[in-house]
C-alpha cells in the first residue's frame, strides 16, 4: 500500500466553500474550512463561557453584581492587562519553570531516548525492504512520543504544584498579570521542550544516517561468465545489510549506468579501476533513500466506463481515499490535470512518477505489472492536437514509479523518412496546463488511484529539511500540547490535568478521525439509526421499517447530532494533521500548504487555550 | 458655582480616607467543601480600619481567621461576603500589589533558587530594571543579614534565614504596606527581637504594618493597635495598653520609703478599706487574656468588640 494522504491546498483548506456545503449532507461539511470550523466554534465558545460563568455568578451574587463581576473581568483584561503586559516579568516565570523542569530532572527523558535509540541499533537491523523508511518511522514516533509525554507531564503539574506548594502565594501578590504567569509557563516549557527536540533531532538524524550506511564489496568475477544475446552480463555485489544489488556489466565490461541496480529503495555509485580480471570495482555509500520528493500533484477527475465523469469503482476492502478504474476495452481513465507546465520548468519533458496500485481480478501474468497507457491530453476542446499518442507502461506495485515523459514525443514518420515529432509545451499544453490521462489496458484487471498517486517530480528537495520539517511538526504539536496542559492546569489538579490533556490529545486525534467518519458518510445513518439497526439486527441497506414521521425524526436528530459532533471535534485541534512523519518516512516532501496548515492550527489553539487560561487563572481563588 | 461649592468637601474627606490604608467591611469568609456545603466559618463580619503608619497587630489563636484575613486582604481568597479594600480598592485588584509586601506564614519560595536568584526572581516580578535590581538585592541582603548565604539554594536554610529571605522578598518594592503572618514563628529569641526591631525601623520610615501572632508577648511591644480573633470572630479592638491593663486593680510600687512612711501609706489604704498588694498596674499575661476571652465566648456567644 503506497503512503495515503490528502493533499489539500492552504485556502481550499482554510476558506469555506459554502456553495458546496449542503446541512444535510455529511459529506459536504469538510467543505467548510478551517476558518468558519474551528474559528466559529472557538468564537462561539468565547461568547459561551462568559455566558455561563455568567450563570454561575448569578447563582452566587445575584443578576446585577454576577455581570458586574464577569464584565469587570473581561473589561479589565482587555483595558489593563493587555497593556499593562510585560516581558521582563514573562521572562522570569519561563526562567524559573526552564529552572523547576531541569531539577525536576527532564534529562532523564533524554536519557531514555538515548537508550531507546542504542537498543534500536540492535532491533531495526532486520531483513526489511525499506530500512530507510523504517529507520526514520521510529526515530520520529519515539521523539514524538517522549517529547509529548514530557511536555504533558511538565505542563499539567507546574500550576498545581505552585499551588500545593504555595511558592504561587508570594508570586500572585507581586503586580503579575495572571497572562503572564501562563505565557511564561508555556514559553519555559517549550523552551525546555525546544532544546529537548533539537538534541534528540540531531541524534535521530545522526543514527538514521550511520545507521543506514553500508556499502558492498562487488569484484571483478562477481560477474557472470556468458553474456547474454546483446553482450550484456549481470553480476551481483556482496550480501551486506541484508540485501545485494544486481549489476549489468556492458560488451566492454563497463558498468554503464555506473550504478548498481536499485535495491532496497537505493542504490550505490561504482566506479571501476584497471583492465580485464585485474579490474576493480569500488562501491560507494548507498543514495537515493533518503530523500524529500517534491511532487507537484495535479487535480483528479475520473471517467467511467462510458467515459461520464464517476467518483470511480469502489472494490469494496478500500477506502474512498483510493478508487478503481477499469481496464480493457473501455473508456474509463484517471485524469490529473497539472498547471503552471512550462519549458522553464519542465525542460526535459515531463518528470512524471507514479504509486498507482494494483487490483487484480485473475492472477494474469505474474511476473510482469499490468499494462496501463498514457495520454497526453490537451484541456483546450478546440486545439489542433488534441492528445499524443498513447504511451504504454508496466504498472509497479508498492514502489514509486518514475517515468519521464521526453518533450518531443514521436508520432510517426514524414515522407522522407524522419521522424514527425510534436512538442508537449507547443501542441499539446494550452494556458500552462495539461492533461495527463492513464487507463488500464488488460481486461478484468484494475488501478487503483488516489490523487497524489501522480505527479510531476521536477526535482528533490533536501532530506535533512524535509527531517527538520517533520520536528517541526512535533514541535507545533509539543507547544500545543503544553498550553493545554497549561490551561487544565489552572483549574484542574495535577494528575486530573494530566488526564485531561491526554484526554485532548486523544479526542483531537480521534475528533479529526471522527470527522473524517463523518465526511465520509456513505450508508448506514446516525447514532439512533445505527442503534436501531443493531437491536433489529438490520442491515443498512433494508429500510427501517418504522413508522414514518417517527422515521424521519430519528433521521433528522441523527443530522443535528452529527452537526454537533462535528463542530465539537473542532474544540480540540485534529492531531491528525500533525503527523508528517510518514512524508518523511516515505520520502515526500512535507508540503508547504501542510505546513501553513499546521502553523495556523498551531496559532490558533494555542492562542485559544492560552486565553481561557488566562480567564481561569485570574477568575480562579488562589488559596481557596 | 456647584463645582467650587462641592471641591472643600472632597479636599476635606480625601485625607481621611488617604489615611485609611485597608478596610474590611463585614468581610466573612467560609470555606465550602467540594459539594458547596458550609464546612468552616473562618471568619465572621469583620470590620476593621487600619490608618496609615501604625503596626497593626492580628492576635488569635491557631485558627482563628488571621491567615484568613491576611489572604482575604491580599485577593489569594474571594469573601464570601462583605468587602475588602486595600488603598480603597478590591482586594483583587493587581495594580495594588505594587504598592504592597507580603510574607506568607510559611516562607513559599522556590526551594531550587538561591537567595539571590530568589531576590532577583521577585524583583523581575516588578519589572525593575537590571540596575535597580542589583542594588536592591544587596540592600536587602545586608538588611536581612543573610551575606553569607546569598548563593546557597533555600532548601539547606535554617528556619530563621527562610524567614529572612522571606521578609527580603516582601520587601523588594520597598513597599507602602507590609502584610507579615507570622512573622516570628519559629524564630529563637534574638531572631524575634532583630525581627521586631527590623518591624519597627520599617515603621519608621513611614510603612504601614499589619501583622499576624498567636504570640502575645510578641505583639505587644511593637503593635500600636492589636485585634484579637478568636474562632473568626473579632474579639477585642485596641491600643495594647488599654487592652492589656485591667482597669479595676491599682498597684505602687515605690523606693526609698521609710517604714514609717509605708505605715502610712498602708493605713491610709486601710482606711479606705483595700489591702496592699502590689503598687502596680498589672498587665495580663498571654493565656490569662485569651482563657478571659474563650471564657467570655462560651459564656456569652456572639459578643463582639466594639471599634475603640
Ligand atoms: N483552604 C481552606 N479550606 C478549608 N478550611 C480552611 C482553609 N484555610 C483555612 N481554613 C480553616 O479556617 C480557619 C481559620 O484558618 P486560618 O485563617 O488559617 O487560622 P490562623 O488564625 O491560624 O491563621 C481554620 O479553622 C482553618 O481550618
Ligand atoms: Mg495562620
């Protein structure tokens, strides 16, 4: 299974696109963007919560004085404490939480990854034909993982025990800002957490590196002793890390790629040395696994059979993530249309790859991929050439794919015998954009795509950013991570502060999976449907078979509650979203628009939480 | 003109009320358990006014409310009902805390500094500038007299240096007024009077001082006026000396007289049908005022001092 994921754009993700929401239609909320989700619920939270610390003041000091008392709050954070902020006394409270973290001995968080990463030497040298994958998949989730429980730990237990304590006595009577005790908690904290990270970042990077370094011994009768009919042999390096390269040695007894073949997602640069069997071969370090591709993904529409626009087949063990397209002889294709295609960017033709996958109904022939084609699609109805020729392709599963499309592609032959070429950026590209079209080509057997299946990959980015890209995820997340830990800190005891940052944590990530349930609705209905269903033991294809009107109440409360639970899994920021380790991992570039993504969720919960922490902390009875 | 008619009147009632650094009226405090259910009356409708310049002195027993009252005071806890007011404003009110030093009952600092990485902690917390922090620590570290300790860290402190270190803290914004609970518990003798001798100097320059003691002896020199609590309830308002002298007995005591004389004395005395004990007005001892007090409590429950 290739690495799944959305590639969603920063405003397509940010903005709502309401003409494609409709309320009754599940599938159509992920359409309102981040900024009337989360904003609007967490705007809406703002105007709650003074509403019911409202209630509650009333309760206790009466109509007139509770607002008094609310509005007073909330009109002198604005009027004298926003203004009356300062850093010097922020940064007094970060030293001294950067201080109580050391002594509270943080380092031994280090430790443990120091210990972790050496034992992991040992376990993750195994057979396994994508160590590069593995290798960063665990050095990422293990830094994740400590970091997280170390800013939860760090952040959920600083307030209450200032406060059991009492050392928050002497401090709440100096003239701070309870702002500014929260900030400079979260700033120490993520201080600490900082330098945490950077260290462990460096040694991850440090053991990914070693631990993937090898090299094979190849010599001279490594080779095979005939050739085959065109002159070519094939050799094979020593076995080191568990793996060996074939070699294919030219008539002349050059290598002539000058490379090994690829093996274990990489391959080794060779140079040779001296004549006949005196030659030597020496074998350099392995390349091409740690990589950052930066693809540039195009948009996705498919054609059914009929060739009508279709949301694709569904084979059934799939997710809609990926879709089916139909092979043999029929009109059903996958069409990802790419922009901004011009020779500046492109000169060398297209640099298409592929991940496509492969669903077979019957085995075929097994030991080659199925065939697909390519065509080359003009967007403009009213061009002279409307599309290239087809272009066929052995379909490889499980790996990246790449396949160059050459500039001048050949169609043929003139009178006189050349050939009659046509060039991609003057007949076939219209406005910077084009249309690259695949289809299945053997009967009965199936591709599955999924958007960023193909794309163009014009060149890589730098793996050691791309690495520092995935810390910087866990970064956003650790910084979140402790403001709320902060904010149940305020209010909340230690250990229930450190439950219930765990619990945010875990509803963030399961409120992003929720959502994700719910945009994805096909058939089966609401919690009291599917309750129903159950206890009549009915399949989600039957009709209910109750009364009508009581139907459609159950089916309109299932609505409203899913309208709920959706804006609810906005409370919390989608944790989901944070986890690029598997872009790393992979070797994909962890996008720009992910990472603004990230950024702006970042920015926003931790704006959000740190205000509420400010209200619970000033409003809160020190002593009581 | 109404404006000119109506400023003599401001003119004259600001200074009154400048003079009045805090008052409480009715302040009650009672603690809730976790179902919001009364649990402890800690204290009762307290009214008090403490003026500008004078020591102030809270006398009680344990748990008579005068923690209560000092973090009433201080906006660490919420009345539950009545009002404090500190410079005439809420307690709650962090612009006050400029103005203001405070040392806990027990000294609440960070156990990881050392005195001067406390000292300066506190000072940031001021927002003073680099400068003005240096020369404050060293002042208040030869006031204190902690020199030789200043760069040890406050876990290995002796109970009287904590209480130092914690009296340099509440005094690093050379404060107007000064909240001290407790300020000699557990302190030796010598460390009790450098205490209230420190107390009294600070008097001097002009800071109002409220202070907390279930140790009479400790009050009674250095307080210009004491309120005595007991189970919450303000028992007896007061100068010290009025409060401490028992009116009804009168003692002489002379020198130098004859026996001749004494025999007059005596007889006239006699005459006025008394007998001589002592020439002395007595003043009460610690227990014998507050087993006076706890008496009357259970004899008459609910009286209550009238401000003198
Ligand atoms: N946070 C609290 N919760 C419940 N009861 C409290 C709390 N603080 C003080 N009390 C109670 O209030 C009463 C007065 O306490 P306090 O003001 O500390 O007395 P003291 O005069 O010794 O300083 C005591 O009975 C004490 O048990
Ligand atoms: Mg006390």
């Amino acid at each position: 299974m290739p690495f799944e994921h959305h590639i969603i754009e920063y405003w397509e993700w940010m903005l709502p696109n309401l003409s494609e929401v409709r309320l009754l239609d599940a599938r159509s909320w992920s359409n309102i963007g981040f900024l009337m989700g989360a904003s609007g619920v967490l705007l809406l939270l703002a105007f709650l919560f003074p509403f019911l610390w409202f209630l509650i003041a009333v309760i206790k000091h009466g109509p007139s004085e509770g607002f008094y008392l609310v509005a007073k709050s909330i009109y002198g954070g604005i009027t004298e404490d926003l203004p009356g902020f300062s850093f010097r006394r922020t940064y007094a409270i970060a030293k001294v939480a950067v201080q109580e973290a050391i002594r509270n001995r943080v380092l031994v968080g280090f430790a443990v990854f120091v210990l972790l990463m050496l034992f992991a030497g040992l376990f993750l040298d195994v057979e396994n034909s994508n160590r590069a994958k593995s290798y960063i998949s665990f050095v990422l989730w293990a830094t994740n993982c400590l970091v997280m429980l170390m800013a939860v730990i760090l952040s959920a237990f600083s307030i209450p025990n200032d406060i059991k304590s009492k050392t928050i006595y002497t401090v709440v009577t100096k003239p701070i800002r309870a702002g500014e005790i929260v900030l400079g908690r979260v700033i120490g904290f993520s201080a600490v957490g900082s330098v945490m990270l950077l260290m462990m970042g460096l040694i991850s990077y440090v053991f990914v590196v070693r631990g993937l370094s090898h090299t094979h011994v190849l010599k001279a009768d490594s080779f095979a002793t005939k050739a085959d009919p065109t002159g070519k042999r094939e050799g094979v390096t020593s076995r080191d890390a568990h793996h060996r390269h074939r070699v294919i040695m030219d008539k002349s007894g050059n290598i002539t790629t000058g490379e090994t073949e690829s093996e274990h997602g990489h391959f080794h640069r060779i140079e040779s040395e001296g004549e006949g069997a005196n030659r030597t071969y020496k074998v350099g370090a392995a390349r091409g696994d740690l990589i950052a591709r930066s693809p540039i993904f195009g948009k996705l529409r498919r054609l059914d059979p009929a060739g009508n626009p279709s949301e694709g087949i569904n084979v059934g063990d799939e997710w809609t993530y990926r879709t089916f397209i139909e092979g043999g002889n029929n009109r059903s294709a996958a069409i990802w249309t790419f922009s901004n295609v011009t020779p500046e960017r492109y000169p060398e033709g297209l640099p298409l790859e592929m991940n496509l996958s492969v669903f077979r109904t019957f085995k075929g022939v097994i030991a080659r991929g199925v065939m697909g084609e390519i065509t080359l699609r003009n967007v403009n109805p009213d061009a002279k050439v409307k599309s290239s020729p087809p272009i066929t392709f052995e379909s490889r599963e499980y790996v990246a794919h790449r396949f160059p499309i050459d500039r001048k592609l050949k169609i043929g032959k003139n009178p006189d015998g050349t050939d009659l070429t046509m060039d991609i950026f003057e007949d076939l590209v219209h406005e910077g954009k084009i249309e690259v079209s695949i289809r299945c080509i053997e009967h009965s057997q199936y591709f599955g795509i999924a958007q960023p299946d193909v794309y163009l990959r014009p060149s890589d980015s730098f793996f050691f950013v791309n690495f520092a890209k995935g810390y910087l995820s866990i970064w956003l997340q650790m910084v979140l991570v402790t403001c709320f830990g902060v904010m149940f800190s305020t209010f909340l005891s230690g250990p229930v502060a450190m439950m219930a940052t765990w619990c945010a944590i875990g509803l963030g990530f399961f409120g992003g999976l929720a959502r994700d349930v719910l945009t994805n609705l096909v058939t089966g209905g609401g919690p009291i449907e599917s309750g129903i269903r159950i206890l009549q033991q009915k399949n989600t294809s039957s009709d209910l078979d109750v009364y009508l009107p009581l139907e459609l109440a159950i089916k309109y409360s299932d609505k409203a509650m899913l309208v709920v639970v959706e804006g609810l899994t906005y409370i919390l920021p989608n944790y989901g979203n944070f986890d690029t380790s598997q872009f790393v991992a992979n070797g994909y570039d962890v996008y720009p628009d992910l990472v603004g993504q990230q950024l702006t969720m970042a920015v926003v919960y931790a704006l959000s939480a740190s205000i509420a922490a400010y209200f619970f902390l000033k409003t809160r009875e020190i002593a009581g | 003109m109404p404006s000119q008619l109506e400023a003599p009147d401001v003119a004259k009632a600001a200074p009154a009320s400048g003079d009045v650094v805090i008052e409480t009226r009715s302040l009650t405090k009672v603690f809730r358990d976790f179902w919001g259910r009364p649990k402890v009356r800690a204290l009762n409708a307290l009214d008090l006014q403490i003026r500008r310049g004078e020591i102030f002195g809270l006398l009680g027993p344990n748990g008579s409310g005068k923690s209560t009252t000092i973090k009433l005071l201080l906006g660490l806890l919420f009345p539950s009902s009545g009002q404090a007011l500190v410079f005439g404003k809420d307690a709650t009110d962090v612009a006050k805390n400029e103005r203001i030093g405070y040392l806990p009952e027990e000294s609440y600092l960070y156990k990881f500094l050392n005195a001067e990485e406390t000292l300066d902690f506190y000072a940031r917390l001021f927002n003073m500038t680099p400068a003005v922090r240096k020369q404050r620590i060293e002042q208040l570290i030869q006031l204190v007299g902690i020199q030789h300790a200043r760069r040890r860290q406050l876990r290995e402190y002796s109970k009287g240096m904590t209480r130092r270190i914690g009296l340099a803290q509440a005094l690093i914004n050379d404060p107007e007024l000064i909240l001290l609970d407790e300020p000699t518990s557990g302190l030796d003798p010598i460390g009790t009077r450098e205490m209230k001798d420190l107390i009294l100097k600070l008097r001097d320059q002009g800071k109002t001082i409220l202070m907390s003691s279930h140790l009479l002896p400790d009050v009674q020199d250095v307080c210009d006026r004491i309120a005595i609590l007991h189970q919450g309830e303000l028992k007896e308002l007061g100068a010290v000396s009025e409060l401490l002298t028992v009116q009804d007995v009168t003692q002489f005591k002379a020198k130098g007289l004859s026996p001749a004389a004494e025999d007059e004395i005596r007889a006239v005395i006699a005459r006025h049908g008394g007998e001589l004990l002592k020439v002395e007005h007595p003043t009460l001892s610690l227990e014998e005022l507050f087993l006076n007090i706890v008496k009357d409590s259970e004899a008459r429950p609910g009286r209550r001092a009238q401000q003198k």
